[in-house]
C-alpha cells in the first residue's frame, strides 16, 4: 500500500549497511586507506568525544581530514583496535555501534580497554557521518607508564616485544616480586595480538644470578620449602608460556646466567651470549636441586654427561657454552644487545605463523614417537599451507620477488 514501508527492504537496507560498517573496523584494523574511501561518503563528518589526549576531540571534515588528523593521530600514540560487539538500529534510521577499543599505547604506555558508542549515519550506502562516545579517561590512563611491574621492564614496538629484568643491583637474581612480575608479562604475551617476536635481554652487569640468595637467607628455615614454592611456581608458569608462545624468542645473555636463570636461555629460539659470560647451575653450592626447567631441557641440548658436569659444579665459559650447544652464537660485549634486536627485527618480519608451528614441533618432538611426530608434521604443514603468507610466498617465489609476511 502507498505510503506504508516495505519490512524485508527496510530489513535488506539494514543487513547492507551493517556490513559497510564492518567493513569500517576491518578496514581501520588493517589500516586499509583504499577500503575507508570506498565505504565512507565524499561528504563525511566525524564528531569525537570532547576530552580526547592530545586535543584530538572535535570535528573533522572529509574523509581524508578523518584519516589524517584524527586515526593517524590515533596510530601514532595507540596501537588499538576498535572491536564492534552490538549493532543497534535508532527510529531514525541511524546505526549505533557499540564496543570496545582494545590495545595499549606506545612508548611504554599501559593497556587501553575502553568502550565506545558509534552512531552511523549511511547516503547511498556509505557512511556520511560517525559520532563518536568513549570512556576518554581510559586513554588518559593507558598513556601513563605500566603499573603493577616492579622488577622487570616491558614494552612492544613495531611488532617486537622486549622484556628487560630489572634488578640491576641485586645483578638480576629471581626474588618472588621478579617470578610475579614474569608471569604477568607471559600473560600479557598470549593475549597481545601485536607481537610477532620477543626479545630477553637483562639490564645491568650480568643477564641474571639465578635465585636471589638474599630472600632465601631472610627465610625462617622451616618456611624455606614454602618460600621456594611460593617463587618457583609463577617463575615455571612464566617458562611453560613462553615456551608455548606461536612466535620466537630471542634471548640476549652477558656477565652472567645461572641457576633458574638458565630457565630463559632454555625458552629462546635463538640464544646469543657477550664474549666473557659465564653459566652455571649453582644449585648444589645451596644444597638445592634444581628448578627453571634446568633438568628436562640440559641433557637435551648438551647431553646428559655434560648436564652431569654442569650440575655437579662445572662453571662454562661463552665459547664452551657455544661448542656445547648452550648458546647459538658468541658476539663482542657492545653487539650484543643491537645483534639481538636485530635477529628479532628479521623474524618479526618473517612468516611468523610458520614459525610458531616450527617451535611446537621441535617441543614436542621429544615425547613423540616417529608416527606421532609424521602425522603432527602433516596437520602443522596443512595449517601452514592454509595461510595468506604461504600464499603470498608462493607467488613471490615464481615472481623472483621478495615476500612481504604478515602473520596469517
């Protein structure tokens, strides 16, 4: 009847315009210029939330004014992600978009997790307007340096992230606040979706000691076993994570790594030591027996008669470590921290994906009988061979270019 609105067109129109708005977070997730200007209208007007950092709350005319002074604005301070989780449509025809932005902000910031409200307007099919509504106090918050660390430093830039133990006057020794601080920093690895390498380095004049003595000096005797527990159980978390991680691990040790320490030599991909760095157990010197996955993987990377020799007090050098097979590489005490981040810079830039399956196999490898291990190679290549890296590398090898990797 004449004057009367069709439902199911109404219902099409809806459908159409919910999937150009999730094209909007697609496009900014991927920071797909191309893709904005074909879902935003030449005429679009964005309104943010007044209280925004960095004077970044108003209006902005145009799609390229949109791009360039406010989400480029955005990137340059933040590395998050607006993720829709509700679409809810208005009598005016109007689209509200409701979710959270997740992510962190740069330069050693914290973690961003902020809800925001986007109201949509659509021309012929584009997005002409977008009002923006956020919790502008959580990214005030998240730029402030990250709380709840106290003896190891973190951070992620450009797809690297970087864990520092920080305990340079007690020259890195584990004490529980150390073991907390590394679990914490796993946890945060497993849910960020910006890393595709990590990096160990330690600051001061030696990488790690091991167990702080101190604490277990402090102890009561009778509460010593409790005490080790208390420590060694989030520290072990904190290894098995990141042994678990799907990227690699590089690890930059110098001075010294002993005892559990060792633990985050274990864990690396890719293990370099300074010229003049010296690895010991030191457990038996304490009447100890041994933690930071010390007794599963030392047989295993250097054998069991050499394992015997370091457990039982043998102290290596940097070139014995090397011959070994402790350690990857040996480099002067100044490279050691650029030849690290640059071994993490390349496999940042690798198919990460890949390598993820890679470090899996080689893990597990060791409990596997030959069948288990044949048919684990065939699921992982058929993962692998599903992604858009192999593809992408596949053509550039018949094309005699170089690939570009993106991690999926």
């Amino acid at each position: 009847m004449a004057g009367e609105a069709d439902p199911s067109r109404r219902t099409n129109e809806q459908a159409a315009a919910e999937q150009v708005a999730a094209e909007l977070y697609e496009a900014l997730a991927a920071g797909d210029r191309e893709r904005l200007d074909v879902v935003l209208h030449p005429e679009f007007e964005g309104t943010t939330a007044q209280g925004m950092p960095f004077g970044l709350g108003g209006v902005y005319h145009g799609p390229d004014s949109m791009w360039r002074e406010f989400w480029g604005r955005i990137a340059q301070h933040y590395r998050a992600r607006a993720v829709p989780r509700e679409f809810l449509w208005s009598d005016d025809g109007r689209l509200s978009v409701v979710g959270r932005y997740h992510g962190k902000a740069r330069a050693g910031g914290g973690v961003l997790d902020a809800e925001f409200i986007h109201t949509l307007t659509f021309v012929q099919g584009r997005i002409v307007r977008l009002a923006q509504l956020t919790d502008t106090g959580r990214w005030h918050e998240a730029l402030k340096p990250e709380s709840g660390l106290r003896a190891v430093e973190f951070d992620v830039a450009d797809g690297i992230a970087v864990l520092r133990l920080n305990r340079p006057q007690q020259r890195n020794a584990i004490d529980p606040a150390m073991a907390d601080d590394l679990y914490e920093v796993a946890q945060r690895c497993v849910v960020a979706d910006d890393v595709r390498a990590l990096v160990l380095l330690g600051n001061g004049p030696v990488f790690t000691v091991g167990g702080d003595i101190e604490v277990f000096a402090d102890t009561d005797p009778d509460s010593l076993a409790t005490t080790l527990r208390r420590m060694v159980t989030p520290y072990h978390e904190a290894l098995r994570i990141f042994n678990e991680l799907p990227v690699p691990i590089v690890t930059g040790a110098h001075g010294a790594v002993g005892g559990g320490g060792l633990g985050m030599l274990y864990c690396a991909d890719i293990a370099l030591a300074a010229e003049g760095t010296k690895f010991a157990t030191g457990f038996t010197a304490l009447g100890l027996s041994g933690d930071g996955s010390t007794s599963w993987y030392l047989p295993r990377l250097v054998g069991l008669r050499r394992a015997q020799e370091m457990y039982f007090g043998r102290v290596l050098n940097a070139t014995q470590a090397s011959e070994w097979g402790l350690v990857s590489e040996v480099v002067p005490e100044d490279r050691l921290e650029p030849a690290t981040l640059e071994r993490a810079e390349k496999l940042a830039a690798g198919p990460t994906r890949a390598y993820g399956e890679i470090r899996r196999l080689l893990h597990d490898s060791a409990a596997a009988t030959l069948p288990q291990q044949l048919n684990a190679e065939i699921e992982s290549i058929t993962r692998t061979g599903g992604t858009a890296d192999a593809a992408q590398a596949v053509r550039s090898f018949l094309s005699k270019t170089k690939p570009t990797f993106e991690g999926r």
